[in-house]
C-alpha cells in the first residue's frame, strides 16, 4: 500500500512543491537576518571579545566590515530559524511517508536541533576558546594582527562543522528508519568517509598545524561510530 497521501507527480509538480518550500525557508530567515544585521556592530564586538579579549580588531579592506556583519547575521539566523527550515523539510517528505514514518519524524526533528545546538555551543564555549589562546599569543615579541572577517568566518566554519557533526546520529537514525541505509553499509563505508571528512576539514578551517582538522575528525569519529551502534541497536529491535 502506498502512504494516504502518495500520488503520482510529474518532474515540474516536484521542481514546484520544492521552490515552494525553499521559498517558505527562506523568508523568516531573511527577516531574521535583516533583524540580526540590525544589531550586527554590537554582537560581533561581543562575540569577538568573547573569543579574543581586548585582541584587536583589524580591518585589511573597506569592504571586509560589511561582509562581516551579513556573514554574522547569516550564521545566527540560521540557527534562529533551523527548527523552521526542518519542518519545510519535513512538509516536502511528508506526502510520500506512511503515518508510522511522520510519527517517527515528528519524535526525532526536535533532537536533531538540540543535538546541533550542543555541537555548535561546544565548540564556541569550550574548543574556539582553547585554540585560539594556544595560537594567538606573540612570538618572539611580534604581537598577531586579526582579521576580523578572517576570525569569525574560521570560528563560525568549525562551530557548523561540530555542530553538523553531532547531527550524524539522528541523520543515521532517520536514513535507517525509512530504509535508505543499514549499519553494515555505515561499516563498510566509514574509512572512506573519514578520509572524505579530513580532506573536507583541512579545506575549511585556518590551523595549518592539523590540530582543527583533528577536533571535527575526532567528532565526526566519535559521532559515526555512535551512529552504528544506534542503527545496530535499530535495526534489532524492529526484527
């Protein structure tokens, strides 16, 4: 039997439900970052002061101030507006779901916002702090100059990564449910899928030492094997 709602669609009915949805997202998340941008001087001075202290602020172009404020916005109104941007998702999905599968999705969405919150607030609370007091102190007396853009673009890069990284298991836990993948496949595919995320970390954060790229490794690690087990854990309760 197909889901109550299942129907068949041509490939423009597709192209037009998902501009719709897409449409629906980005509204509220424009109208935030435009509220965001607003107020944007004064939150990346408290954000940078957060991470930096009294380190600072150096400006290298005229534009690089204005690209920092709508990249802060940015960030922040997606993560004001994530819970929304999943139920678009969600709504998308929905017709071609059973009412099992909607119950399912409805339980676990919730979590897989907590679960990016605790990522995204780890590695501002507790992993930025740490590598930049180790890397950004004076060598041989010569004090760093900081970029702003720079900065914050390097922080908000390694907080979505952890962030997304801690989103894995509920991603898992979904694909097993509608049964687009299995933890034997998750098995056989993880090396590979850690070379992936190593080469992807080493392209978006700015520590030439490795030691960023480690962290979201570690946490990505950390994350998959998690996701096996969960989806092992899954597939033998359903038996």
């Amino acid at each position: 039997m197909k889901p109550p709602e299942d129907r068949d669609m041509e490939l423009r009915e597709h192209i037009a439900e998902l501009r719709d949805r897409v449409i629906k997202a980005a509204i509220p998340f424009f109208m935030v970052l435009g509220a965001f941008f607003y107020r944007s001087d004064y939150l990346i001075t408290l954000l940078w002061r957060n991470l930096f202290g009294e380190k600072e602020m150096v400006i290298y172009s005229p534009p690089e101030y204005i690209i920092t404020r709508v990249l802060i916005s940015a960030f922040l109104a997606f993560i004001v507006t994530y819970p929304w941007i999943i139920y678009q998702i969600y709504l998308f999905m929905k017709p071609g779901l059973y009412e099992h599968e909607r119950r399912f999705l409805k339980l676990v969405f919730p979590f897989s916002y907590i679960s990016f919150m605790t990522g995204a607030m780890l590695s501002y609370f507790l992993i930025l702090p740490v590598l930049y007091s180790t890397f950004v102190i004076e060598y041989f007396g010569a004090e760093p100059y900081l970029s702003v853009r720079d900065s914050l673009r390097n922080s908000i890069k390694l907080t979505l990564s952890i962030g997304l990284a801690f989103q894995i298991p509920t991603a898992t836990l979904v694909a097993v449910k509608l049964r687009l993948t299995s933890s034997k496949w998750l098995r056989d595919k993880r090396l590979l899928i850690y070379i992936a995320v190593f080469i992807l970390a080493t392209n978006i954060t700015f520590d030439i030492t490795g030691l960023s790229q480690m962290i979201i490794l570690s946490a990505v690690v950390v994350m998959y094997e998690l996701s096996i087990l969960i989806a092992r854990i899954f597939e033998g309760g359903e038996k």
